[in-house]
C-alpha cells in the first residue's frame, strides 16, 4: 500500500496520457475518456502495480490496498465476498477498504468491547460481533435481522444462493453487543449529510405502513 510520501507533488496528464503518480516512476499510460475505448492494461502502470484514472486510481491486487491480510483474514474476506453486494476495495479512495483496515484491527487485537465502551459510557459493551457489509460469521450467513429488515422495508428478500440483492441497504459495520447494537457508515473524503425536501419527508410521514407494525413502532 502506498502512503502519502510515496508520491509527487505534481504528476503530468494530458489529454491522452497520465503520468504515473508515484515518486520515481517515470512510467505514462493511455487516460480513458468516455468514449476512447482505453482498455484497463493500457491504464496500468506495471512498475506500480495501479490502473490510473484522471482523478485517482486503483491497486492492480486488491490485497494491495489492505492491511492486516492473514490467513485467516483472507478466508474472511473471501466469505464477506459472497455476502457483500458490491465491491471496490481496490480504489484508492475506497471506503470500504478503510473499513476492513480500521475494524479488522480492531477485531483481531480484541479492542472492539472497550472502544464502544469508552464511546458510549452508558452501556458496557460485552460480546461485540463484528458484522461486515450484512455477514455475520457466527451463522455463516447474512446478518438475519437485517435480512428481516430488508424484506419488511425493502421488499427484497435473500437471493436463492442467500447473497444479498443489489440495491438494498448494506451498513458498513454493525456492531451486535449484549445491550446495543451499533450501526457504522464509512466516510473517507466525502461528507455525511442527507438532503430531502419537504414533500419527500411528508411522503415517507404518510406511508408510515413501512415503519410501525400492528403492535407499536418496529
């Protein structure tokens, strides 16, 4: 994985090429534009190891841009892999790698009890599981209350194999302890601000079907 010294401080592109970023490589590759047809081997620098793009790129391995890939990290992922809707955790801006690189740390040095104890002093996290994008390793599947979830607000039941369907919610992590469960979305350079205006928020007030059941709020 490269860090932020690893690269120049200016790097030339052109309207047909792009220097690669790192620092000595000297390499220049084809830049795609929306209808030039620049395939991804005339994008990638081999020196490097990275596809470049005009405003980022992406490793050629996606366990280039991960951290902490033991044995038994790799077996995860591959299981997370087959759960997950999508993935682009070869990007170098990629918020899901920034997800596995934070909280498989957390996971293997047994920190996530007393992180979510400290940030929330109310409730002593014991037992903290840690859920990847839906998958639950306990049961080897997709998280099942959030699979309940899915078809109660979503109408999108599992798919046949049980991988999820492409378009449903996907927390990043979720976190079920003993008294809590936490919910975590992933931000790395973008915000988290949601926009909706009024009449958007009076339909979704109106269709309140999709949020209480027959006994009180769900």
């Amino acid at each position: 994985m490269f860090g932020l010294a690893d690269f120049k401080e200016a790097f030339a592109m052109t309207a047909d090429e792009i220097e690669c970023p790192v620092r000595e490589c000297k390499t220049r590759v084809r830049r795609r534009t929306r209808n030039n047809g620049v395939t991804d081997a005339e994008m990638t620098c081999e020196r490097c190891g990275i596809v470049l793009h005009s405003s980022t790129f992406r490793y050629r391995e996606v366990r280039d841009n991960l951290l902490w890939m033991t044995q038994s990290g790799i077996e995860k992922l591959n299981q997370i892999n087959e759960f997950k809707t999508e993935s682009r955790m070869s990007n170098d801006n990629s918020e899901d790698a920034l997800t596995w690189n934070v909280f498989r740390y957390l996971e293997e040095a047994t920190f996530v009890n007393d992180l979510f104890t400290t940030l929330d002093a109310g409730n002593q996290c014991r037992n903290g599981h840690v859920i990847y994008w839906s998958y639950c390793s306990r049961a080897n599947s997709a998280w099942e209350p959030l699979l309940n979830a899915r078809v109660r607000f979503e109408n999108a039941p599992a798919n046949a194999d049980g991988s999820s369907p492409q378009g449903v919610s996907e927390p990043d992590i979720i976190i079920d302890s003993d008294k809590t469960i936490y919910f975590i979305e992933s931000k790395f350079m973008s915000g988290n601000a949601t926009s909706g205006d009024a009449d958007e928020v009076l339909r979704r007030m109106d269709n309140a079907r999709n949020y209480r059941a027959d006994d009180g709020p769900v």
